[in-house]
C-alpha cells in the first residue's frame, strides 16, 4: 500500500512536463469549483499533491495557470467548432438541412463538454469573460454567420436576419446544456439536435402567399 507522504513524494520527482499536466488538471477542477477570484495556489497545490513553491516554477502567477487549465483547452475546442462550420456551405437545400444538422449535433456537443469550464472562463472575471467572448466566441458567430449569409440565395426561405438565428441557435444548444447539466441528466443529442434543425428550418419556411403573417 502506497503512503500518502509516499505518493506526494513522487509526485514531486515527476518530469518537468508531466509534474506541469498534474498541476494544469489539479488546477482546472479548483477552478471549476471556486472560480477564479476564489481559487488559491496554496489548493491547486493541495489538489496536485506537491508543494505551492513547486507550482511557481512552472507558472508566474494564478492567472497564468488559469490559462493553461481553462482557457486554452476551451480555445481549442472553440477553434475547432469554428472550423468545421464549413460544412455549411453547400448550394443543395437538402445538403443545407443536412449539413445544418450535423453543425447543430456537433455545437450542442461541444456545449455540453465545455460547459463548465464556459461558466468559468465567461463569468469568473469581468473583463476576463469579455476578452475571451469576443476574441473567441463572437468570432465563430461571425464566421457561421457568413456562411449562413453566403448560401441564403441558394434555399427557399423567408426573409431572415443570418446573426439573429445562428446566435440563437448557438442560444439553444448552450441553454439545453446548462439545463442538462444542473439538473444532473442526460441529453440525446442526435434526437435534440434533429429537432433543433428543424425548429430553425419550419420557422424559415416561406410563409403561404395568401398568409397575412
């Protein structure tokens, strides 16, 4: 059996780069838990399990390892939404269905893993939450926004404003994710995000000639 001292030492002896991974994972479920301005180093030490002295050699301040823990994993998740909003861009209307669809299946997914870490990076600190809004979430809005706006002559609609439905798309899909997670459930995420799609595309479909609507 493994004494606790015993373990704490070893966790000391690690490698440079992989005694940094413990202090990052440590860090970000204090963070998850405490938020920014309540988090301590002296607890992400305690939850690493090495000493708080320890932690300055791989990081400069709180804020820096916060970074680490949160930010950038969230960046990359982001970033890789972002980039697969390609997928709208088709001519074919069907395609559009079909391809809005599996965007909607892959952002209420992504919505669902982050967002804890969203809640944190978002509303911990004001100004914090701001930069990272608009340094990484609006730019996404913006860019599937453009592809929503560049294929609207391609598909019969109704007249639509593109920001208004893609931000309230990414709206639901955040929505069913903090419901889901404070209520402790599970999401069916190919059932939910199906009748997202078409939410978005009965509510686009042109109105009857003879509708006064």
């Amino acid at each position: 059996m493994v004494k606790p001292h015993d373990e704490a030492s070893n966790r000391q002896r690690l490698a440079a780069p992989e005694r940094r991974r413990l202090i990052i994972e440590a860090a970000k479920q204090v963070f998850l838990t405490r938020g920014l301005a309540g988090a301590r180093t002296k607890d992400i030490a305690t939850a690493a399990g090495v000493n708080e002295a320890l932690i300055y050699r791989h990081f400069d301040s709180k804020e820096e390892i916060f970074v680490a823990a949160v930010v950038e994993p969230l960046q990359t998740l982001v970033d890789a939404a972002i980039a697969r909003a390609g997928h709208l861009a088709t001519a074919d209307g069907d395609l559009q269905y079909d391809n809005t669809r599996l965007f909607i299946t892959e952002l209420l997914q992504l919505m669902i893993d982050v967002v804890p870490l969203l809640g944190v990076v978002l509303f911990s600190e004001h100004e914090a939450g701001i930069q990272f809004y608009r340094t990484e979430i609006a730019p996404g809005l913006d860019a599937v926004t453009a592809e929503v706006e560049q294929r609207m002559p391609d598909w019969n609609h109704r007249d639509f404003q593109p920001r208004v439905v893609t931000t309230a798309g990414w709206g639901i899909c955040l929505g069913i994710a903090l419901d889901a997670r404070f209520r402790g459930t599970d999401v069916d995420v190919d059932r939910t995000a199906t009748e997202i799609t078409d939410l978005i595309f009965e509510g686009l479909r042109p109105r009857p000639e003879n509708s006064d609507a």
